[in-house]
C-alpha cells in the first residue's frame, strides 16, 4: 500500500479546507481548530483502487475524507466482498475498528481521493481537553449508526425500485449538505457496485435504472444522475419522512 504525502502548506490546513463546517472541527473556536490540525499526521492522496487500509490490519487511525469518495468491503469466511459503506468529503471513516482494535473491513478509493489521517489516540486525548469536539465525535459515531440501521430496513423490507430511489436520496442528501446540486450529481460507483451495496444484481440495477428513465423519474448519461422528479423518487423510496 503506497500513498503519496502532500505538504502541509496552508491551503491542506483544516481553517482553509471547504468541508470544514461538517467534519470533525465544527463549532471549534480558531485557537481549538489550530491544536486540532496539530494532531493530523499527514494528508495522503489515493488513487482509484488503492487501498486505505485492509481488514484486519491494526486500528490506529480515523480519517477524514478531504474530496474524492471511498467505499468499505468486508470478506466473511472467504466469500464474495460485500460493499457496507460508501463516503464522501467530510465524512470519518475508521470508526468501526475502535472497539475490537483492529478494522474490520478493507476500504478502497473508488476515485483519485484525499483523506486526512488522525491518529486515534490523539484525538481521543484531544476530546478530553476540548468537550465541544468529543460531543461533536459522538454525534458523528450516532449518525453512523443511523445510518446503519437505514440500510438493514431497507435491504430487509424494500423492493428493488424502492431500494435504488432510497439510494439517490441519500446521495443527493449527501451531495446537498456539501454544497453542490442535489439534483446533479455523478456516480463514483460502478453499477456492479451499486448492486452490491443494495443486494442487488447489475441486471436489477440497470433494468430499474431504465424504468426510472421512461418514467421521466432520473435522467441518466454513464454516470451522470440528473434527478428530474425528486417528489415521486422520495415517495416511491418511502423516504417522505426525511425531508
């Protein structure tokens, strides 16, 4: 596993960075930001398929993703890789390895990716001398779980259709709270990605793709998702409760 370092000038520094409002820095004062950007050891750039880290290696670290996405596969007994998580800038990943000291899964870039490495133990000794930042850490580790739960009702209870309307929401959910269009956005996922995240089959994935298309639902060109009628995407997700 080979990352490139980038300097720590001052456009790589947290008080510079976009995303700042929604990582893990929110609502510090600057003096705070200042000694939170002490703790970060180092910027690493990705390119697609390399990996961040693998599963099972040692839990040391969380990471910030700075632009780019990531995606999380676990492996059970040899089987076939499950797709768990996908992330985006500003969200943490690693976190899931805090309680049994190792990661549990293997994350991968799914495109050219930037990530802010912090050393746990540092940010764990920081959340002690800075509250606002541990309650800020814990609300993070609640979403997850959130987020986690969403994803068991949804592979549990929803249809294929319904399962892909969810999926568009939530990006554009995601997309909406970093600034850019909810309504644009493009795919880092492979169809085949997709499937595996929704328990799907690539067939499924393009068929209803195609049917949200004719429609008039989304309009599709590779990668490139134009959602055209979000009101009946949120009702046929079931989503209506959310926004």
């Amino acid at each position: 596993m080979v990352h490139r370092r980038r300097s720590l000038g001052q456009e790589n520094r947290c008080q510079s960075c976009r995303h700042r409002s929604l990582c893990l820095p929110l609502a510090l004062e600057l003096e705070e930001v200042e000694q939170f950007d002490t703790i970060i050891r180092r910027r690493l750039t990705l390119r697609r398929g390399e990996w961040l880290y693998r599963q099972g290696s040692p839990f040391t670290s969380v990471y910030a993703v700075r632009s780019g996405s990531l995606k999380q596969v676990a492996n059970e007994g040899g089987s076939d890789e499950l797709l768990t998580h996908y992330y985006l800038p500003s969200e943490l990943v690693g976190l899931d390895g805090i309680d049994e000291v190792i990661y549990p899964s293997s994350v991968i870039a799914l495109e050219a990716t930037t990530v802010c490495e912090i050393p746990f133990d540092r940010l764990e000794f920081l959340s002690e001398r800075l509250p606002v930042l541990r309650a800020h850490l814990y609300r993070i580790m609640s979403k997850e779980m959130r987020k986690d739960l969403r994803v068991i009702r949804m592979l549990a209870h929803k249809t294929a259709d319904q399962r892909l309307a969810t999926f568009f929401i939530g990006l554009s959910e995601r997309f909406r709270q970093l600034g850019y269009s909810p309504y644009r956005f493009r795919l880092s996922m492979t169809r085949a990605e997709i499937g595996n995240y929704l328990g799907m089959a690539v067939e499924t994935v393009s068929r209803v793709m195609g049917r949200f298309q004719q429609q008039d639902l989304v309009a599709v060109h590779g990668r490139e998702i134009h959602i055209l009628d979000m009101h009946t995407l949120v009702e046929l997700g079931g989503e209506s409760g959310r926004r």
